[in-house]
C-alpha cells in the first residue's frame, strides 16, 4: 500500500503469553490489570507500525472481559489498527485463550484503544486504513460511528471533570 494508507494487516501485532501464577487474582484467573498492560503495550506497537510518530494512550473503549484466563491458559492478543482521523486513530484488540491441556480455544476479551498524536497536527498526515478481511471490514466499518461517540464522552467528561471534588 501506499504510504497514505495502509492495511490492517500491515499495523497487525501478536503477542503469545502463558498464564503464570503471579498472573493470578484472588479468584484464579487472571488479573484484569495485567490484562490491560498488555493490550496498551500491543496497542501501541500497532499504532507505531500505522504512523511512526509519537503518540500517547487516550483511551481504552468497549474493553469486554469475555471469558477468563486460568493456569494451563496461553492468552494470545491480536492488536490493529481500524481507523484514523486527524492526530487520533483507533486500535482494536483481542485476547484469544487456548487451553495448553485440551486445546480448546475461545475469545476472552476485545476492546478499541485510542492513541493521539503528540504533533498538532499529525505529520505526516495519518494514512487511511484499508480492511481486508470480513472481520477488519466489520470493525472498520463502525469507526466513524465509535469516532462519534468518543466526541459525545469527550463533552460529558468535560461537564464531569467541572463536578469533582478534589479535596
């Protein structure tokens, strides 16, 4: 692709972890802020691969713990890149489990990171993303409207942030 788009594929990262016990929580799955570590760090990767600039998390949308992850569990995260607008563009991100004994696998969680550009505006400007795949076509078809509603959070945080107590 060109360098004023890319494909999904092109921002792809994978990552293959075994769950340990310092994984663990008190109900023996794993912890839900580790998890989170792991999608930033994914996350980040692919949007550096869409962009190569300096870029920072805003937001992590939609997280959707599905299924937990357990000993014997191998979580594999899949992070890409679904869509962009002016300095921000969108990471979507999914935990995939396989049971080490059985082979089973399953999904255990999704979610859509955010990241902003330091430089105001982005440069180079950021390329649009092409979907490829029937999943990359769905998720990259509902960016503008998540785009929509993350202006829509972004007002109410504004109203919010005026409500705090900071004391």
């Amino acid at each position: 692709m060109s360098i004023n788009q890319l494909t999904c594929h092109e921002t792809l990262v994978s990552s293959s972890h075994r769950v340990f016990s310092a994984d663990l929580n008190e109900h023996n799955t794993v912890f839900g802020g580790r998890i989170l570590s792991l999608v930033d760090d994914t996350s980040s990767i692919a949007a550096s691969r869409a962009i190569h600039q300096v870029q920072v998390t805003a937001t992590m949308d939609h997280m959707a713990f599905i299924a937990p992850f357990v000993m014997q569990d191998a979580m594999l995260i899949e992070s890409y890149v679904t869509g962009t607008s002016h300095r921000s563009l969108e990471v979507f991100v999914k935990g995939l489990g396989e049971h080490l004994l059985t082979g089973e696998q399953f999904v255990g969680f999704t979610c859509f990171v955010t990241f902003v550009t330091v430089a105001n505006p982005a440069n180079p400007p950021l390329p649009k993303i092409m979907p490829e795949t029937d999943e990359e076509k769905f998720l990259c078809s509902g960016y503008a409207d998540r785009l929509v509603q993350r202006k829509a959070d972004r007002n109410y945080q504004k109203g919010l942030f005026k409500h705090l107590d900071l004391n």
